[in-house]
C-alpha cells in the first residue's frame, strides 16, 4: 500500500508539476510591430462621411419598402466625391446599386485581395428614442452620429478614402485590388454580394484574402484582458430559420379540449429551450484562447493552457454569458409566434419561428435533426423558412494574410492585442468561399461596454479620430497587403 500511495503522489505531483509548466509557458503569440507614422488624413474626410450617413441607403425585409432613390444618391455621392478612384480603377455597377472596383496591380502573377463593406443600413426601429437624427446629425462634438456609422458605412467610406488619397499621391499597387461593396447585406446580400461573386467568377478571379466586417477593437469587453483587443474574425456561423406549425380542432374557449394548437406548440418550444445542442470548443475558440490567454491572470492561464483537462469548467464559465454561450453551441431563439384572432376563439393554426446561429462543425441537417428529436411530435410541420447557410470554413491564421491585416492594425493601434475569433453574425463574405481559402473579418472601430448597445441600436457613432484611424487601418493594409 505504501508503494502504491507513494507511486500515485509522485504521479499527482508531475501532473500537478506538468499542468503548472504548461501555464508558466504559455506565453503572447503576438508579432511586434513599429507604429506607422500617422498620415494626415485627406480634409472633408468626416464630412463625407456624414454625408454618406444622410443617405438613407435602409434595407427592409418588405421588399416594397425599398427607396430605390436613395440608392441612386448614393451612386452620384460616391462619384462625386471619389473622382481618382473612378478614373483610375474599372468600376462595375452590379444590380444598379452594388459597386466593384478593380485596381489593377503592376504583376498580374500575384493573386489579387478583395476588400468589402456594404452600403446598406438597418431601419431605425424607435426614432424618438434617438438623443440626435439617426440620419442628418452629422458632425457634433468631434463624434459622427447616424445610422450606418459603425455598420458599416465605416468601412465603405475608409476604403474609398485610402484608396482616392493613395492615387493622388502616385501610389501603383503591385497587386490588384477589388472593393467590393454590396447594397443587401443587411437581408442576405443575395441581390449584392452573390452578383459581385459570380462576375469575379466569371472572370477566373481567385484570390489572395478578402477582409470584410465582422471583428472590431474591444476595450473591456474581454474578461481578464486589460489590453485593447482586435477580434479577427476567421470563422462565422450559420443561419438557419424553422417554421414550426400545428393545425388541430379549434372552438370555443368556454369548451376547451385537453390540448389545443397552442399548448402543443407551446410545448414543443419549451423543449427546444430546455434540450439544447452540445457545447464544444471549436478551434475558431481554441485560437482565440491562445490569443488572449496569455494575458489573463494565472488561474485562467493554468485553464486555458490545459484545455484537454478543463474542457467541462471551460464551458461552464463561457455559458454563464449570452455572448459566451453563442461562441460554444448552437444558439436556439424562438423568434415569432401566431396564433388565434379572437379572445373567446380556440385557434387551429398555431406558428412559430425558431432561428438557430449553427457553430462551425455542424450542419442545416445536423439542427434539423436535433429539431426533430428533440420535439417528437408527429403532428408538428417543421419547415426551412427563408434561405439558411452553413457555417463557413475556418480561415488559416498560420499564414501572411492573417499577419498582414494583424499587422496594419497593431501599426495603427499601437499597444493592441489582436486574435483569432469567431463571428456569432452573418457577413456578406460567406458568399466569397469559392475564391479563396483565406477570408478574415474586422471592421476598425472600437467597442466598449459603453457603445456596443449602439450597433443596430440607438445613437450609433463613431468619433472622427476613430473614424480617420480606420481610414489609417485601411491604407495600411493597401500597403501591406499590395506587397506580399
């Protein structure tokens, strides 16, 4: 007995030792970078974008509520005020209202990049909640306000900005450059996006990277990290809507039967929300651990060093949280539910719409299936409502388009932690799978505890020296990005 006990705390104590060894060495992958001079950003550069913010380029889900006027102005705002880059690149007006632009590179052997923002905004649900004009505010208190700042007129107008002032200034990329902006991406980018996508493919494009929205610069937001911390997005989630309807006997409430329309539906959604689907650390996950790990403190270092054995505490801490909760499982949200017209009428037809945001490793059949098991009733009609989409692929980060876009960010945001992430949203760059391997998502703004309500929300700003670093970020990876 004593030999045994002797052997299990010398085994305890190298586990315990090994486990200690692989926190103390679980050090920063970050690459060191000097910061870049800070140019001077072109002059009217806010106020161009605060007029491309009083444009109200709103996507609805009623296609009859399109203003296809507005669209128009904003096709003349971008001529006007960009004339270098409409004189010197090949621009493409796809389904009258998206744009690509193609500056061509001096080595026509080098894969070009494809850089992406999109044109259109959200509605504005609840305008008088507004503590300025969503729309014509434009420039207060060195702070741009208006629909479309953050999402994602940002990135639209810091590309045209870079691009217009590197061609005044004789700039020839060595290698091609698309912009690539979409009118739709708000409500799928099916008219926008997927046009642009298969003219590229027309055209044998194959491409080196595509950067599009997704991640930003976060200030407290990550638990345990002090440091400003850029979330490259590599990996997004899915999209998938499920009807669920049931049509029983109805009548008079004064005669209800045992079960009506609605306490089968009801049911059934209470299922739904009590049997979620499995957690799971993806490797989208694991590479952002390994990004921000390093500079927590021990306790989470020790944890996040030895995964393999902490999995289970691991994913209990990330389900504390709605945000962590979204980066381990699929996420299942009852959405709409109808049924019945009167107050003393038993309804028959009862509906209801699940979305579900599907993490990378599973599929639209996989969500199906769980749907189906999990409510098992026979009775209930379960339909795809709208177009769903698969999780995309996850986006390498061992190689130069990551560390070409970690890099203009740290040389324009000196002192920045920038990581692997994953995108709990959708992006129009899920259309892009075909042309490249290699598809990033970051968007150069900063979110805090204090403006992350705004995104999609009320009083969404961006302060104009925000605004002209993400011109800066911009113009970096032009640089960057021409050159490997």
């Amino acid at each position: 007995m004593k030999k045994i006990s002797l052997f299990l705390l010398i085994f305890l104590l190298l586990f315990v030792g090994l486990l200690i060894w692989n926190a103390v060495n679980y050090k920063p992958n970050q690459t060191e970078v000097e910061q870049v001079q800070k140019v001077t950003v072109p002059v009217g550069a806010a106020d161009r974008m605060a007029e491309a913010i009083s444009i109200r380029t709103v996507s609805f889900e009623d296609e009859a509520d399109f203003d296809s006027t507005q669209f128009e102005l904003f096709n003349a705002f971008l001529e006007k005020s960009y004339p270098s880059v409409f004189a010197n690149t090949e621009h493409t007006l796809i389904s009258d209202y998206s744009h690509l632009f193609k500056w061509s590179g001096k080595d026509n052997s080098l894969k070009p990049i494809i850089l992406m923002g999109h044109i259109d905004v959200v509605p504005i649900a609840s305008p008088a909640v507004w503590s300025v004009h969503p729309f014509t505010e434009g420039v207060k208190n060195d702070t741009i306000y208006g629909r479309g700042t953050i999402d994602d007129k940002v990135s639209v107008i810091g590309l045209l900005e870079s691009a217009e002032q590197l061609i005044n200034e004789g700039y020839e990329p060595n290698r091609t450059i698309y912009f690539a902006f979409g009118h739709d991406e708000e409500v799928s980018g099916l008219k926008g996006a997927v046009p642009i996508v298969n003219y590229l493919k027309a055209q044998n494009v194959q491409a080196e990277f595509v950067l599009d929205e997704g991640g930003a610069i976060t200030n407290g937001m990550v638990p345990g990290v002090k440091e400003n911390t850029a979330l490259i997005g590599i990996a997004e989630k899915g999209y998938l809507s499920l009807e669920l309807s049931i049509n029983m006997v109805g009548g008079h409430s004064s005669q209800p039967a045992k079960e009506t329309s609605i306490d089968v539906l009801s049911s059934a959604l209470s299922k739904l929300k009590n049997t979620l689907p499995p957690r799971k650390i993806t490797p989208a996950l694991a590479a952002f651990m390994d990004g921000v790990g390093p500079y927590m403190d021990f306790k989470s270092r020790l944890a996040f060093a030895n995964r393999g054995i902490f999995n289970s505490i691991l994913l209990n801490e990330y389900e504390k949280s709605k945000q962590g909760n979204a980066s381990i499982r699929t996420t299942t949200s009852p959405t709409i539910f109808k049924a019945g017209i009167k107050e003393n009428v038993i309804p028959t037809l009862a509906i209801a719409v699940v979305n579900f945001r599907i993490i990378p490793g599973e599929t639209i059949e996989s969500v199906i299936e769980h749907v189906q098991s999990t409510i098992d009733d026979e009775r209930i009609l379960i339909e795809i409502k709208g177009k769903g989409y698969n999780p995309s692929p996850i986006s390498p980060i061992d190689n130069l388009a990551y560390q070409t876009i970690s890099r203009s960010i740290k040389e324009v945001n000196p002192g920045t932690i920038t990581t692997p992430n994953l995108v709990i949203g959708a992006t129009d760059s899920r259309h892009f799978v075909d042309l490249t391997n290699n598809i990033y998502r970051f968007t150069p703004i900063h979110l805090s505890p204090k403006n992350i309500n705004c995104f999609h929300g009320v009083d969404e700003r961006i302060s104009v020296s925000e605004f002209k670093d993400g011109i800066r970020f911009y113009r970096q990876v032009i640089l960057n990005g021409s050159g490997i």
